[in-house]
C-alpha cells in the first residue's frame, strides 16, 4: 500500500513510499535513505552495513514516515 505524505504549509502531495518499499531499503540500503532525505539514517544504515541487512528495512515505514513528519509534511489516509 502507498503512503502519500501532504505537506501542511503549500498543500503539495506526494507519494513517498510505494509496495515495495522493504526490498528497495534492503538493496540499496543509505542510497536509499539519502534519496528520500533521510540523512542521519542513511549515515546509520551506510556505518551498520544497512542495519546489519535487516534490521532498517523492516522499520523503513516508520523511519520514512517520521522524517517526512519531522519536515512539516502529514500522512493522507
């Protein structure tokens, strides 16, 4: 399922994480952190070899979703 993410300020919508988000976490790994602006758990996934391969990806939602939330956005359901 998609999550589509509003930003509260300019109304903007975007998707940020779509079905497959899991297995792209867990190939690329802090690639896939610094391009959704997840800096800090990019630098922790590149440091822990992607959270010891396992362990970021099974919490990517919630990793993404916050960050996201942190920037001023909010999650359309």
């Amino acid at each position: 399922m998609a999550v589509i993410m509003e930003n509260s300020g300019s109304g903007v919508q975007r998707p940020v994480l779509g079905a497959l988000h899991r297995l792209w976490a867990f190939l690329f790994g802090f690639i896939y952190y610094a391009a959704k602006g997840a800096w800090g758990w990019a630098i922790i996934s590149f440091f822990t070899a992607n959270g010891l391969f396992i362990l970021l990806p099974l919490f990517n939602r919630t990793i993404i979703v916050r960050t996201y939330e942190n920037q001023g956005w909010r999650e359309l359901r």
